[in-house]
C-alpha cells in the first residue's frame, strides 16, 4: 500500500525550521493556529504562553530556543494543507461536494487538488486519522477503520426494547 505523504518541501522557511524541530504534526497545528500574525518567540517561555498552548511545552522550548527574540510573520501554508486535506478526506471516504465544504473551497478546487489520485491503495495514517478528527470524519467508506459493531462496547443504561418502548428493567 501506498502512504500519503505531506508535501514538506512546500512549507516556506520559517515553518520548514520549526519542522525541523518539532516535527510536521505540531508544525502543521501551529501554522493553523498563528498563520498569517506577527508571532514573538521569547527567549523564556512560560506553560501559559500561546506557543506553548498550542505544541505543548517542550515543543515550544525547543522552538524559542531557535528562534528566541524575534518577531517574525508566520506564513499561511494553506495550499500544501489543502493539498494534503482533500486527499486524506478522500480517503476517508468523502466526495467532492463534502471536502469543498469542509475545507471552505470551491468544487473545481477540489477537482484540482484530487486531479490524478486513486485513494483505492493508500494505506491510513496517523496524519490522515488526525485529518479525520479534526474534520469529525470516522473511518474509510463506511468505517473500515472503526470496530465492527460486535466488537463495539456495549453500554448498558438500564433499559430494554420492548414493544411499546423503553422500559427499566430488573438486575
């Protein structure tokens, strides 16, 4: 199986280097998260600062000790992500009409993004899962990743069918 990679040759500098760092998932929440705003790196950072919020605090003690002191304009990498996006959507299971309105895009963006990809023989990630929850998406076409309904955990409130509705049952 195929696995479908994110296009990090794509990322512009400044989160190229924070990849480098920390990694493409807590790249990719920050640049979501601060794109397109003038960020401050302290050189000390606190659990409570927004960096920290949002990668954790080691992840942002590794990127402010990089970057500590400036101020620099985060890019908005929104092309590669939807690129990314669409095509993890895919193959969840999602059609055309469903990724342009998750993704906030016109039906001939989708179109182009998903030009040329078979999401029949790519494996699923941990990437295309988060993709996934972050959209409220479970499994492929119907759930092949979720647990078949005898393997489910079965919750029991107190009530039992019955004909004429729910009553409460005896234990």
């Amino acid at each position: 199986m195929a696995a479908l990679e994110f296009p990090v040759n794509l990322l512009p500098a400044l989160l190229g280097e924070i990849c480098d760092l920390v990694g493409l998932p807590l790249t990719l929440r920050f640049a979501r998260t601060f794109s397109g705003r003038k960020v401050y790196f302290p050189q000390r950072i606190y659990s409570s600062h927004p960096i920290a919020a949002c990668v954790g605090h080691r992840a942002a003690q590794l990127i402010c000790q990089r970057l500590g002191g400036e101020e620099r304009l985060v890019p908005s990498c929104k092309g590669p992500l939807n690129w990314f996006e669409a095509r993890a959507l895919k193959v969840l299971g999602c059609n055309n009409a469903q990724i342009a309105q998750k993704l906030e895009l016109g039906p001939r963006w989708v179109t182009r993004l998903l030009e040329g990809f078979d999401p029949a023989g790519v494996e699923i990630t941990d990437a295309i899962r988060g993709v996934g929850r972050r959209y409220g998406i479970g499994g492929r076409r119907g759930g092949r990743d979720a647990a078949p309904m005898g393997d489910r955990p079965q919750l029991d409130f107190g009530f039992a069918p019955d004909r004429r509705g729910l009553r409460l049952t005896d234990a």
